[in-house]
C-alpha cells in the first residue's frame, strides 16, 4: 500500500496571492498533499512563489508533501518532488537530476501513457480527466471504465483520479482502483472550505 495522501490539492495559479493564501486555509483544515501548478506565471515568478508557499506551508504542517509542475529546475534547486505531464515528460532525465530516492510523477490522459509511464518509473501518476470539467470544456471524460483500465495496467504503482472531482465521486474512484483523487474547484472555491476539506476527508479516512 502507498504511502502517498489519497487527497491532492491542485493549487492552481498558487502564484497568485488569493490562492497561496487558499492553499494555506486548506492545510489547516488537514490536507496532507498540496500540488503547486501555475501555467501561466514566468519562470522567475514560479519559483519565487513556489520557494515562498512551500516554506509556509512546511510551517503549518511540516510533514506535508508539496510537490510542483511542470518546472524540473526549481524542483531540483528547491529540493521538492517533480511532477510533469506525460506529454512532454522526461520521466529519465528527472530521475537524473533528481535522483533515485526522489518522488517524481506525471499526469496522463490514455491507458497508453499509464502504462508508459509505469515503465519509465513513475511513482504515481494523476489520470484524467474522468468526469466533465470546466477546464477542459468540449472534451470527452475518460471515465470510471476508462480509469479502472488504467489502475489495472499501472498495477503497483498508484493512480490518482483527477478532474471533475466532486466528494459524491470519490467512492466510484476508489472503488475502481484509485489510490486517491486530486481536487482544483471543489476545495479551492469552495465556499466554506473547512466543511469542503471535511467532506473528502471523511470519504477517504484521511482524518
């Protein structure tokens, strides 16, 4: 059995204040894993950010596992595990720099890439987008059978189910085989993120 939280907070545009800020709320509250990841910010200002809520997140729960995407060079200078997406990931060249004791995963959307990813030597990789999602607006959902697959074909190595999560869906995820699921909307804004984090916590035993 992994190890790794079975709830994943993607703080997405954390380099923005208001969702540093949100983050910080929801580690309070218990979340244990918190995924830093901001498309659109430039390098300089992704790593400043990520150095900064990193070490005050660490402050408020100091076994907390943050982990960043897609940037490999502030994750080695910063010491923190590496998350990229399978599309364009260098699973080999992270395990290079990083080493073999790092945690490194990516994020895959087919059985294909699980399956490839499992070979390179991921540790964990996120599967999506199972349910609809606003942010991937006009796109097909792989959905529960499409994400049993995938958990059949990564065999050890844990999937994490994401987009569209809601806490109604945790059940049907894991019960396909998830280890966890990684949650944007439903906790970042949520609008009383206390009763939202409790919710998922109750339905993963995390608390």
């Amino acid at each position: 059995m992994s190890n790794l939280p079975r709830l994943v907070l993607i703080a997405d545009g954390f380099t923005q204040p208001e969702w540093g800020q949100r983050s910080l709320q929801a580690v309070r509250y218990g979340v244990k894993w918190v995924h830093l990841r901001d498309h659109g910010a430039r390098p300089d200002q992704f790593e400043l950010a990520a150095k900064l809520l990193s070490t005050k997140l660490r402050d408020v729960s100091p076994r907390l596992k943050v982990s960043i995407n897609p940037h490999l060079e502030v994750a080695d200078r910063l010491h923190l595990p590496f998350h990229a997406s399978m599309r364009n990931a260098g699973l080999t060249k992270a395990r290079g720099i990083l080493g073999p004791d790092a945690l490194i995963g990516c994020s895959t959307h087919s059985v294909h890439e699980v399956a490839k990813a499992a070979r390179e030597g991921a540790d964990y990789v996120f599967f999506g987008h199972v349910f609809p999602t606003r942010s991937h607006p006009g796109e097909e959902p792989r959905g529960l059978d499409e994400l049993k697959t995938a958990c059949l074909e990564a065999g050890k190595m844990p999937v994490i189910a994401i987009g569209g999560i809601t806490a109604d869906r945790v059940k049907s995820c894991l019960e396909v085989g998830a280890h966890g699921v990684a949650v944007i909307s439903s906790l970042m804004t949520a609008p009383n993120l206390f009763e939202a984090v409790g919710r998922f916590a109750h339905v993963l035993h995390e608390l």
